[in-house]
C-alpha cells in the first residue's frame, strides 16, 4: 500500500495501485502525489544542502506543485519520519 496525497487539497488515499484523479461536486480535481515522491524529494534537497528543511517549503511547491498548506504538512510529515529513522 502507498499514501497518495492530493497535491491540491492534501486529501489522503492509501492504494495498492495508481489511484486516479477524484473529480469532486465542488469542481475540485484530486491530483495525486505519493509520499514517497514527496519524501524522496526531500532526502535529495537535504542532502543537496541547498537549503535549511525549514526553507523546504517553497521548494515542494515550486517542483513539486504542492499548495503551501501540503507542503507544509508533508514537510513535518517527513521531519517526523527523519527523526525515527535516525533513533532506529
Ligand atoms: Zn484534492
């Protein structure tokens, strides 16, 4: 299973298989991303070291068309993530 994210709108789908775009009443298109994407993204930007992660913001909205709210979101999300594996 892999976590989709929606690019747009943050919302969440966990599937084994590419999820499709969600077509919703209010006219608003789920693009989906997976996390992995996104973290991956993040590992090679930290290791770049063009940027402290607290400025990885505009860089997951700029390359990855994320809005600020999922970027930011995904950013703590891999903080998290980061700290674990450093422990383990
Ligand atoms: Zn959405």
């Amino acid at each position: 299973m892999k976590k989709y994210i929606c690019k747009k709108c943050g919302h969440i789908v966990h599937s084994a298989s590419k999820v499709n775009p969600i077509n919703w009443t209010d006219k608003h298109s789920c693009v989906f991303i997976t996390e992995e994407v996104i973290f991956l993204f993040l590992d090679d930007l930290r290791e770049s070291g063009i940027t402290n992660m607290f400025g990885a913001t505009p860089y997951l909205q700029e390359d990855l068309e994320l809005t600020f709210e999922v970027a930011k979101e995904n950013l703590i999300n891999w903080m998290k993530q980061f700290g674990k594996d450093k422990e383990a």
